[in-house]
C-alpha cells in the first residue's frame, strides 16, 4: 500500500511550532514544580539568577536611554561589580544543597529536559522547496506543478495569476513562491524556445583577418592605465608586450607587481605569457576577440545583471549559445539583444549576413 507524501507549508509548520513550544514550557514547569515539591529549598536558587538578569537588563536599558548605544566589554566590567557577590550567593546555596538527596531527585527531570532542549527545542520550522517535493525538473519549460500547465519564455510569467485562479486552495502562492530553492525559481539557459527552430538568423560569425603582429593591446581587454603606461614606454602591440620577460615588464615605468597579476590573467586568456621566443610569436595565429572576458563588449550594467544568472564568463561562452538562443534568452528582450548584437559587431565578431 503506497503512503501519499503531505507537504508541510509555512502556516501548517507555524501551528506546529507554536504546539510544540507549549510542550516545552509546560514539560519546563511541570519539572520546576516537580523540584520544588521534591525539595522546596531549591527556589532559592533563583533568586540570583533573577536579580543578575534585572540588573543587566536595567542597565542596558539605561544606557540606550541615554543614546550611548548596548553594552559593551567595558560595562560589563562594571557590572561585575553586582555579578560576583550574586555569583558567591549561588555557590553557597548550591554546595548547602549538593549534599541532600531531595535535591538530586528533584532536579534530574529539570536536567533531562534541558538536555533534550537543547538538542531539539531550538530547531526552525521552515517549509521545504514545494517544487522539489513534487519532483519538478530544474531545467526546460516551467509547468505548473498540479495541473502541468506551460508557462510561456521558459520562465514564471504568469504563474501567479493561473495559482491563485485554480489551485489556491491547495496552497497560498505566497508560501508555495517562498519555499522555492533558487534551482527552480532560476531560468535556465538550456530552455529552448520553440520559435527558435523557426528563427532567421541575420548576423554570422566574422572570420579573423587580421595578423597577430597587427593586433594592438586594446584587443587583450587590459584596463586602461595598464594600456596608457605600456604606451608611454612603447608598448602598443601585443607581440612587443609578450617579447618581453617579467623583469622586464617590471622595470617599465608605471607597472607594478599587481599590474603584472593583470597583465598575466588576460595573456593566459588566449594561451599568452611573458618572455615568449620571438621564433614562436612569428607563427602564432591571430588572438581570437571572443576568448576575452564577456566585458570587453562593454555592455550597460543593466544587461549585465541580466545576463549574471547565465554564468557566461567570456564572450565565446555568449557565442557558443548561438544567435537564436541568445534572441530568446528568458528576461531578455529585444532591445538587449540588439545591443549585444551591436557590441559584437563594433568589435568585428559579428558581422551582418
């Protein structure tokens, strides 16, 4: 006989809570009472901790009150001017106390409360991912998860009004949208639009035409002052910068050791570094743009951040999408598309069929 899994929501888990924390503080009061029947003396040993506790707290208050901020370890020297006699109170009724047996026999229910509290009474009653319950797949279309229904662009859109309309009976949108894990709320990059198969294509990747010794430095996306101190020292073409050793590089005016750390990364991009034998740079093939990394299309912040999710690190990760896919990525519009499309062309990568 199959067992139907029930999904637990963040309002079923909060009446729970609220249940087991009054099991709790009545187990805690039921031990309490327990203790004091078995030997009324230990009462006593409260009334230390209560006053330390007032005492702290009316000096926090004070100190708030005169807008100096909480405490801090400075006042908490200070307080121990009240803790160590309230302190000393404790022992000595704790070691007046050691000696009875009453006084084991009361308190061991209190010590195995606290042990299992502290075990378990502090753990956080949080909804579990509702897709992942119901087993959705992370990548492809998003369907709603009771009735299957596909949402359009490989995203959520209008997902909330179609729950809210049919199933939110089954659970408010609110909490399902909550619990969901960033696997299933992302819009991955493998959904494939279905009008891509019909999609036009209007740019094509440009062959490189141009010879390493003609590539400048600019074509290795260094930052700027790196570009303006290699100049000055004569530095403008990518074959004189890898002719070069590090010391080198490093005796240049205006290149430091971090410089260095910069100039490295951004060789080691497209399989480059210092100090290369100048028989070897004569037959190297022309630096390929798109092995550059994904800002040196210079692309607004806004797109940016549109494109975070993708993870797309260079610009062949973008160009390995394909022009169609790139068209149809989900949140992307066309006025992003076209200044992708805009920035790979100024950048001689992309040229127009």
């Amino acid at each position: 006989m199959k067992i139907a899994k029930i999904y637990l929501g963040n309002s079923k888990l909060r009446v729970i809570e609220k249940i087991v924390s009054t099991i709790w503080i009545f187990v805690g009061i039921a031990a309490f009472v327990w203790a004091y029947i078995s030997h009324p003396p230990v009462i006593h040993l409260l009334w230390p901790l209560i006053a330390g506790y007032l005492v702290i707290v009316v000096a926090d208050r004070r100190k708030r009150d005169l807008i100096l901020g909480p405490l801090d370890p400075k006042d908490m020297f200070g307080l121990m001017v009240f803790f160590l006699p309230l302190g000393l109170i404790e022992v000595v009724l704790l070691i007046s106390n050691v000696f009875d047996l009453s006084f084991w026999r009361g308190i061991l229910p209190g010590m195995f409360v606290y042990i299992f509290w502290s075990w378990f009474g502090d753990t956080r009653y949080i909804a579990d991912c509702y897709l992942c319950f119901r087993d959705h797949p992370f990548e492809g279309e998003k369907k709603c998860p009771s009735c299957e229904k596909v949402f359009k662009g490989g995203g959520w859109t209008g997902f909330k009004a179609h729950w809210n309309e049919h199933h939110a009976s089954e659970l408010p949108y609110e909490e399902l949208w909550d619990s969901l894990c960033d696997r299933h709320k992302k819009k991955a990059v493998s959904y494939i639009d279905p009008s891509i198969e019909s999609y036009d294509p209007l740019f094509r990747r440009r062959p490189v035409t141009q010879k390493f010794k003609h590539q400048k430095l600019c074509d290795l996306n260094l930052p700027n002052p790196i570009l303006i101190n290699l100049a000055k020292n004569g530095v403008t073409h990518i074959h004189q910068l890898i002719e070069l050793t590090e010391d080198q590089c490093l005796s240049l005016s205006g290149i430091a050791q971090k410089t260095m750390g910069t100039i490295k990364q951004k060789l080691s991009l497209h399989n480059l570094s210092l100090g290369m034998e100048k028989e070897k740079i004569d037959s190297l093939a022309a630096v390929d743009l798109a092995n550059n990394e994904i800002d040196f299309l210079g692309l607004s912040r806004r797109l940016r951040t549109l494109l975070a999710p993708y993870e797309l690190n260079t610009t062949k990760d973008l160009l390995n999408l394909g022009e169609a896919k790139i068209y149809y990525l989900p949140r992307l519009g066309k006025a992003s598309f076209n200044e992708i499309a805009r920035a790979l062309v100024e950048k001689n990568i992309w040229s127009r069929i």
